[in-house]
C-alpha cells in the first residue's frame, strides 16, 4: 500500500481519503442492514403472506421493528468507532459490527424485562450502560457539603473524597452531557428537540449523543489529514523548485498561490 501510495500524486492521495471516508460512511448502512437481515425477512413476508388487515396497515409493526433495528444497529457501530479508522482489517470491522448487534439484542431484552416488571407491579430493573461511558471528572467537593465517610463510619479526607468521586461511573445524563458538549451547537439543538418530541429513554440518548459525536470526531479526523497531506504536498512543491525539478503541476499550483 505504501509502494502505490509514492507514486499517486497529490490529489490522488487527496481523492483517495476523502473516498475511503464515505465508502466507510456507506459500510455503516450495509453493516446494519446486515445485522437487521431478520426484522427485513420478517417484514418481507408480512408483505407477501400476511393478512388482509396487515398489508392495509403496510406491516406497520414489522415495518417500524425493521426501521429501530437499521437506525439503532447504525448508532452503535458509531458510537462503537466503526468510522475512526480507514485502513483497519476486515476481521476487525466483522467484530464491531458483531458487537453492535449484540448490543442492540441486549437492549430489547432489557426492554422486555422492564415492561415485564411494570405490566406485573414488580421492582424495574435497573441494567449497567450498554456502551462505556466517561468516567466523572468531579475532583471537589461543592461549597458547604459534608465529608463523606466510609463504611467505617470514620470521615475521610476531601483529597481521598474527590478521589472516590471521580472513580464513580457517571450517569446516564452526566455521560450524554459529556458528548453532547463536543457536537455543533445547532446539531446539539436538533437533538435536545427530537428528544423532547419522542422522548426516548436514557440508554437510547446516551447511544445517540455518542454516536453524533464519534461520527463528528471522524470528521474533525479526516479534515486534519487533509490539512496535513495539503501541507505535506506544499512542502514537496517547494523543496522541488528549489532543486529545479517542478513540474507542471507545481507550476499550475503557483499561479494559484499554493
């Protein structure tokens, strides 16, 4: 790969990047479609052997199982980085995007044993995040609240304290706050309001906020190897004016100030 590379011109190089950067956003759509390969076969079938009253309503259950799987299987391969890295192995991506349906099947049968526990008056179960969040960054305690104490009873330190708060997993809402803070402000906005319009539950907030800004940070990513490779190549142009040895291109680039 590096052979080929030394004799692709600058823009080739360029072209090349920016390809394998939406090629990968492409494989993130395939990826899920894969792993909703079920919802699809169901909600095909319901198209062509299901009841009267089902294709009047268009399959409306299968239809809607179908659209969650794409758009939550889509959401985890994000959240999970399957667009932060361009030249990773096919054996790698295969077990992100195992993962991220195993994920996503662990969040309906979560699902499930909460309705479960609601429809039978029983304590909701309360599950781990299913996608790691950041850990909290408190290091002090709040103006004018008490020392903590172990399970000794015995008051510790506000060293040992912020100490201890920091290990402490963040809540959902900490954590989706975290991502949040990294995206576009009219981005964030857009969501905030599609949340308070559908009002999806902490789990699938936290995927989503994660997943918006992993795929920002791929972006920011490839805008900075553009601007290296841009800079790399400005550098080559010059060294070889230097030397007598521009070429065309390197004339052209001149007339245009680069």
């Amino acid at each position: 790969m590096e052979v080929a590379n030394t004799y692709k011109s600058d823009q080739q190089k360029l072209t090349d990047l920016l390809e394998s950067y939406q090629s990968r956003k492409a494989m993130i759509g395939k990826a899920a479609l894969e792993n909703c390969v079920e919802e699809q076969a169901t909600l095909n079938d319901c198209y062509r052997n299901g009841s009267t009253q089902s294709r009047m309503t268009l399959c409306r259950p299968e239809n809607k199982a179908f659209e969650r799987c794409f758009v939550m299987q889509s959401r985890f391969l994000k959240a999970l980085g399957y667009l932060s890295v361009f030249d990773r192995s096919a054996e790698i991506d295969e077990q992100i995007q195992m993962h991220a349906d195993t994920l996503y099947h662990r969040m309906l049968a979560q699902e499930a044993a909460v309705a479960e526990a609601k429809a039978s008056n029983a304590p909701v179960p309360s599950f781990a995040p299913l996608i790691s969040a950041p850990a909290s960054s408190s290091s002090s305690l709040s103006p004018g609240q008490s020392t903590p104490t172990i399970s000794t009873g015995q008051p510790i330190s506000a060293s040992a304290a912020a100490t201890l708060e920091s290990a402490r997993p963040m809540s959902y809402e900490e954590s989706t706050e975290v991502y949040l803070k990294k995206l576009n402000p009219k981005v964030r906005q857009g969501l905030e309001e599609g949340w308070e319009k559908n009002k999806p539950s902490a789990e699938e907030r936290l995927l989503e906020a994660k997943a918006y800004a992993m795929e920002a940070e791929a972006g920011v990513g490839v805008a900075y190897r553009v601007g290296y490779m841009m800079l790399d190549a400005q550098k080559g142009r010059e060294q070889r004016r230097k030397e007598g040895t521009a070429t065309m291109g390197d004339t052209v680039s001149g007339w245009f100030g680069r």
